[in-house]
C-alpha cells in the first residue's frame, strides 16, 4: 500500500558539467521516443556497465575492449541520467521507486566495472577492492544524509558520476597510447593504480569532510537541553 506521506529529498548538484549536463539532459529528453520508458533506460544503464566490466576482464588480451568500454560508458550515462530527467519531464514520477531502483543499479553496476577493472591486468585487484569499498562508503553516507537531512547529493564536491566517466575513458585512451605503466621517482608503477589510490584517498577526504559536517548539522538540531 502507497504512503502518501513520503516527500522527495532536495537534490544537491554542484558538479562542474551539471548545467551543461541538464540543458542536455531536458533537450534529450524532449526528443525521447514515446515507446522508450525510464525503466528501459534504467536497464540500459545496468547492461551497459555489465558490459563495459566484461570489456575490462578481457582488455588485457584485447586492447580493443578499450575503445567498447568508451562506447558503453557513454551508453550509461545515458542510461543512467535520462531515466530521471524522462520521468519528470513527463511528470511520470515514482520517487521511492526511482530512488531505490536506480541506486541498486549503481551497487551493482559499479561492482562489474571496478570488478572488471581488477581483472584486466591494467589495475591492481586490491586497489579495485579499495575503490569498490571506498565508493560504497560514500555513498552510504550519501544515502544516510538523504535519510536524515532531506538532502540528496548527487555529486562529490565538483565531481559526479559524470566526470568520473570522462576521466575514465581519457584513462583508456592512455592505456592505449602509452600503455599501462608509468615511471615516478624511478619507479614502474600501473597508470590506473596511480589513479586508482588518488581516487580512494580523494574519497575518503570527501567521506571524512561531509561526516564531520552532516554530523555537527544534526548535533545541533537535535541538540539536547541542558
């Protein structure tokens, strides 16, 4: 049975290509096909990240699976940023649905591309682990801010899903320029462990900021009388 008591959290999206993104975003969607659905683009999402982690299991042999991986993340941010915008562009909304649906693709669809990534030979599979485990924590506190707060951010400081995709695909176009090592202090190290352990130490500034913050928020709303 629907509650009618449920209210969407406010979205909080300061990423530096959310303007772009959304005028982009609304004129896709203006020219979306009737018979095409947020749901449909939802699984597109989904399958385009299962895909892309099977691309980067075999790209190791198969360079090739590089540029597939380019291609496919393009189909998900398709996938994963218009099924929102369709909805309420055509005022189609499903709020709790849309919420809880979209992020279980994320869980898993984030699991088969890092996955993927740690199989490939181009990154190590415990710096995979590292990102997997770090991203989920973020996101934990995302979804823990949106539960108390009424706050939905859907990007990291100026990053969001968005530039994560770009800045992976310029990472495949380095693998397959340069090949996938590269020399610091004299040392060979694997390029997207380099940017691998800068994403997870990045992340973890980002988790430890907006703990402290959202924690100091509540504290003094809640704050007991003395």
């Amino acid at each position: 049975m629907a509650t009618t008591t449920f209210q969407a959290a406010h979205r909080a999206q300061m990423s530096l290509l959310a303007p772009l993104e959304k005028r982009t975003l609304l004129w896709l969607a203006a020219r979306t096909p009737p018979f095409i659905h947020s749901d449909h683009l939802t699984a597109l999402g989904l399958a385009s990240l299962l895909a892309a982690g099977v691309c980067y299991a075999i790209s190791g042999a198969h360079p090739w699976a590089l540029v597939a991986v380019i291609g496919l993340l393009i189909a998900n941010w398709v996938g994963d940023s218009l099924d929102g915008t369709l909805a309420r562009y055509r005022q189609r909304q499903r709020p709790r649905y849309g919420f809880y649906v979209d992020h279980v693709v994320d869980m898993f669809g984030t699991l088969f591309l890092l996955g993927g990534l740690g199989l490939s030979g181009y990154m190590s599979l415990w710096v995979a682990v590292g990102l997997i485990v770090t991203y989920y924590m973020l996101n934990i506190e995302v979804y823990l801010t949106t539960y108390t707060i009424g706050t939905f951010h859907i990007s990291f400081g100026v990053f969001s899903p968005t530039e994560l995709r770009i800045l992976l695909a310029i990472g495949n176009l380095a693998l397959l320029a340069r090949g996938g090592w590269v020399v610091i202090a004299g040392e060979q190290y694997r390029l997207f462990d380099i940017g691998g352990v800068v994403g997870i130490a990045g992340m973890l500034v980002m988790l430890t900021m907006a703990t402290a913050r959202h924690t100091a928020q509540l504290y003094k709303e809640e704050r007991l009388p003395d």
